[in-house]
C-alpha cells in the first residue's frame, strides 16, 4: 500500500530564474502580474515538482521544466511529464512565505492538503462558515484555546473541500469537523469528519499537525484511507 508523500518549502528555497517551469507554466506565470500572486503561483508549482522528483519514479531523473502542473476545471492540480499525464493524485497549499504539497499514486484516492497560521478568527467569520456543533464546540473553550482551535476546524474544513474537488464553491457548513482534543501534537493526529457530503460507505481519514508554526490538515477519501501511512520527504542534494 502506497503511504501519501508530502513535503514543504519556502520562498528562500524558490531559484532566482524561471527556467525550471514548463513551456505552458512559462506562460502562466507571465498573465500574473502582482509579485504575491506570482510568488504564491511559484512556489506552489517549486513545491510540487520537489516532490515529485522526489518520489515519483518516472520523475527522478527528470529536469523539472518537463513537468507541468496543470490546473484543472475543478481547480485541482494535475501533473503532466512530458505532456503526459502521470497518474496519482497532488494537492498543494501555501500560506506566506511557506508552501506545501502532498501526493499519492493511488488516483482513485482523493486527497487534500492545507496551511493555516493559528490566529483569532471573528465571532462573524464563525456564525458565518462553522455549524452548530462546531460553533458550540469553540465556545465551550478557554480564550487562549480559541485561536488554535477556530483555525484547526477551518483548516480541516478546506482540506476536505479540495479532496472533495469543490474548495470554496459550496457552503462549508456541508462539512462537519470534531477535533477530541486541541494540544498542540508533535506528529500527525486524527480529527473526525461527523459530516460530508460523501456516500456513507466512502472511508475518509482527517489528520493535523504543525510544521514551522503554522497548522497541516491532510483529508484523504477512499478505499482504506484510515490504513494509510504519511510520510514527509526531503533532499538536501536535489538538483
């Protein structure tokens, strides 16, 4: 059973020049023209190769410019190598100046993966986007648990989204997240999704961590998703 990859890199670690983007991806980047919009794009698409490169066999050897990752109609990210498609699953996130990438070779397996600095989120933004359970749930706790715990649901909630393939497009209240406890962990730790709109029989596994301050949630869906390993990958020697 393939365990689901992931990885992280930052602005510092995004090359000087451009020459590591595919033809199509060259083209992209020059219709984007404000500087955070074009670093997010950058370093989302550097995360995602450095991944792949990483573990994906047909990719090791490879140079970067021949793998694009494409955006799809539903907003999801696909990888090409050579133009091909290479099959398996990616998600991405950033979230300032840190970005992070999560894969599986396994394409019938959805997955999602999301950033989230922990910060105090308004009692409208909550009324607004969490349900009933969950807004009971971040009352029920301490001002100094608040923060962590408004930002894991919401996290949690976007990370399910993308391995849905809706992101922002329905109403986040479609998804329902209880977390059993919010200590900070130092590996990943399961949450529970108590509502999706899914068919009941599809497994679905949700977990979190931090990494550099800032909160991981990874959602994956599909057959086994609770057997699945999670394994972090990173190369000092990567050209």
């Amino acid at each position: 059973m393939q365990p689901v990859y992931w990885t992280t890199q930052t602005i510092a670690n995004l090359p000087l020049e451009t020459s590591w983007l595919s033809p199509e991806e060259q083209t992209t980047l020059s219709s984007l023209r404000f500087p955070k919009r074009r670093n997010d794009w950058l370093l989302g698409r550097w995360t995602a190769k450095y991944l792949l490169r990483l573990v994906v066999e047909t990719c090791k050897n490879c140079s970067p410019s021949a793998i694009t990752i494409q955006r799809t109609e539903s907003g999801a990210p696909a990888v090409l190598l050579n133009n091909l498609p290479v099959p398996g699953t990616l998600t991405l996130s950033h979230r300032e100046e840190l970005g992070c990438a999560a894969w599986i070779s396994d394409p019938s397996l959805r997955i999602g993966i999301d950033l989230e600095a922990i910060e105090t989120k308004p009692r409208s933004f909550i009324s607004d986007y969490f349900t009933p359970a969950e807004i009971q749930l971040v009352q029920s706790l301490t001002p100094a648990q608040f923060p962590l715990a408004a930002s894991l649901l919401w996290s949690a909630k976007e990370a399910v989204l993308k391995a849905l393939g809706v992101g922002l497009s329905i109403d986040t209240r479609q998804v329902e997240i209880h977390c059993p406890s919010f200590s900070i962990p130092d590996d990943w730790q399961p949450l529970i999704i108590t509502q999706c709109p899914l068919e009941s029989s599809t497994e679905q596994a949700l977990w979190w961590r931090t990494i550099k301050g800032e909160l991981v949630t990874l959602a994956i869906l599909g057959d086994e998703a609770k057997m699945l390993s999670i394994e972090y990958r990173t190369s000092m020697d990567l050209d």
